[in-house]
C-alpha cells in the first residue's frame, strides 16, 4: 500500500516515517474547522487505500483562475491610460467574467459538492468523496461515490464528540478506521453490483 | 497566541497543490474586487469614480474624509460645477469648483479657471508653474454624489501605512486557512 508523495502533508524535517503529528483544534465550536480536520485525515485514507487524485480538474481550475488574475492584473496595469483604453479595460473585465464562470461551472460539474476526485481504480471509474455536516448538528456524514453511477455510493453518519478529545486531539486511528471501514464497504458493494449485472 | 500558532501548523499541513489553489482563491476575491471597481470606472467613463475628500478646502460643502461619487459624461464643463481634477505630474486629485470657462465657439478646446470654496485666492496657485488654466484632459469627472464621512477609513490607511498592510495580511491569513472553501 504505496502512500503518493503528493497526498502525504508537507514535512519540513527530513525524519525517517516520522510519527505523524497529532493533530489538535484549539477551538472546538468551530464547526468549519471540524469538518476540515475530519475531511482532510479522509481524504488521507482514501488515497492511502490505492486511490489517486485526479489532478486534471484541478488543474484546470489553476489555469483557468491563473488567466482570470492575468486578465484582471492587465486591466490595472497595461499599457494605456483611462479613458482612452476603455475598450481594452471592457474586453479585460468581460474576459474575467468569463474565465471565472467557466472555472465555476467546471468545478460544479466535476466535482459537485466533493472535495477529492479520484482517477480510475480496480476495474471503477474513480469515486467522489463528499462529506455534509448540518449547521449546528454534530453528526457527520462522509460519502463515497462511483463518479460514474451515482447511484454505487456508500456513506457513514457518524458523532463528531466520538472522535475528538477534549482537550482538541483527533481521535486518529479511531477515525481513520472508521474510513477504512467505509472504504472497504463500498469495494464491497461494487463487487455485488458487478456480480449483479453478470447475472 | 493559540490562534496564530494553530493557523500555523495548519498552514504546514497543506501540501504545495492545496496552498496554490487557496492562493489562488485568495487571488480572485482581490481580482473580483478590482473588477467591480473597472466596472464602475466603465460605467462612469471617470478614471477613479471614487474619491476622498482630503482637506479643508470645500467646506461647508465637502469635509474631510467624505466620498465622493463622480461621473465624466459629455456635456461640457460649466461654472458652478464641482469638478475632480488631476494635475500633470501629480496624482493626488483635487475636488474644487469650476470659477470660469473659456470655450472656442467651435467647442474643440476649453480653458477653465477652479477654486476651492474655503479658500481665498482660485487654483492659480495650485497649478503648476506656468499653467494659468486646466484643459479638458486634466478633468477626472463633476461629482454628482457623496457619502459624508465614510472616507475617513482610507485617509486613516494613508496616514499609517502599516494599518494598511495590517489588514490586508490578515485578511490574506484568513482566507488561506478558510475551511470552507
């Protein structure tokens, strides 16, 4: 089981496999701070499971984000002064617009709601995971989808306080575990699907 | 403290792609910015379709610290008009009223005379040396608008630079750790 290079967070110091940092939340009644805590150690066990990140999309999005920037920095800084430029200024602002309206509706249409996008893995077209925590609710839901039939998906509610300390820790393994789990789950479920249609 | 130190550790947890992307995030909420405001300068044909009242030299009308919305528009420059002008070589624009015009009966070329409603003597003074008029080219926009004493914020920001860069760091902190995103 290969961890990628590019999933592992960045180290500064070169130790040999250090013992990972626990990881501690100062403030426990930031819910967005939570779900990103819970996010980012899922997404560390999804791609530690075999998966890897399909870095197309995100990518794309740089570029696109990249030249919006060029766009709006040459408005401000090319050549010409105001209001003998005005039509560059206009095609510079109309560029932008499109550029990020296009950056928006990529995002929205590859990715959806998930934060990890995975590429084609044993026989699947890749999963989505996505995770939803209502406002003010301490129940977490991680979801795994098949980016191709959104209907092969698995997920798990869970209770946050289960997995923090109170003094901030994650409750690592404990969590960790609990993805494995749902990874295992859904490899499952696509196996009985395949089974199904052979049938 | 506990803050910093936590923002910190979380800042080293992302790996080079993820620090790009909010980088990048953090780039087009301050490009979005800046396009609202081309927009505007669009709309109004004036290049900066905004200014801050900075001194003393239109009151009772204008004070310190008030905005001022401003549009260019083709009808020609009258007397009574408060206009915002920029001199050649400086940047700083000024708000005055508009004393006397010089026009060409053929409209290709006008001379015009201003003076700060506070002060006693026209912009003569203020010009550069040598110049006795302002042409149409150094006219920014008239103001058709102001917000009273909202501007002060910015008249703050210049007078103590490290606010500025203050804030602006902040909020950059604050939305390269954005979970939300």
């Amino acid at each position: 089981m290969g961890r990628k290079q590019a999933s592992k967070p960045a180290k500064p110091e070169p130790v040999p496999e250090p013992a990972r940092e626990p990881i501690r939340i100062s403030n426990l009644y930031e819910a967005g701070v939570l779900k990103g805590t819970l996010d980012d150690v899922a997404r560390e066990v999804v791609l530690d499971h075999g998966y890897e990140e399909d870095i197309v999309i995100n990518n794309v999005k740089i570029v696109l984000g990249l030249v919006a920037i060029a766009a709006a920095a040459y408005s401000q800084f090319g050549p010409g002064k105001f209001p003998a430029n005005w039509w560059m200024v206009f095609s510079c602002v109309i560029l932008y617009i499109v550029l990020t309206f296009a950056m928006n509706i990529y995002s929205w249409k590859m990715e959806g709601d998930a934060f990890l996008v995975t590429k084609p893995f044993r026989g699947g077209q890749g999963v989505r995971l996505s995770s939803r925590m209502a406002r003010f609710s301490c129940e977490y839901t991680l979801v795994l989808t098949d980016r191709e039939d959104p209907n092969l998906e698995v997920l798990s509610t869970v209770r946050i306080p289960e997995y923090f300390h109170e003094d901030g820790y994650l409750a690592d393994t404990a969590w960790r575990t609990e993805v494995e789990q749902l990874c295992a789950a859904f490899d499952a479920k696509r196996g009985e699907k395949a089974a199904k249609k052979q049938n | 403290m506990e803050y910093i130190m936590d923002t910190w550790r979380e800042l080293r947890r992302m790996n080079v792609r993820q620090m790009i992307t909010q980088g990048l995030q953090l780039g087009l909420i301050v490009t979005s910015a800046l396009m609202i405001w081309k927009s505007l300068m669009l709309v109004t044909g004036s290049e900066s379709p905004v200014v801050v009242v900075l001194s003393g030299s239109m009151e009772p009308g204008f004070y310190r610290g008030d905005i001022l919305f401003l549009n260019m528009g083709n009808k020609p420059i009258r007397t009574g008009e408060v206009v915002v002008f920029n001199l050649d070589g400086r940047d700083i624009p000024i708000v005055h009223r508009v004393i006397k015009v010089h026009e060409r009966r053929n409209g290709t070329h006008i001379d015009i005379l201003t003076k700060g409603d506070n002060n006693y003597g026209d912009d003569r003074a203020l010009y550069n040396q040598g110049q006795e008029w302002l042409h149409q080219h150094h006219i920014m926009g008239r103001a058709v608008g102001f917000l009273p004493k909202v501007g002060m914020v910015t008249i703050l920001m210049n007078d103590y630079p490290a606010l500025k860069y203050a804030l602006i760091g902040v909020l950059g902190i604050l939305v390269l750790t954005n979970k939300e995103g």
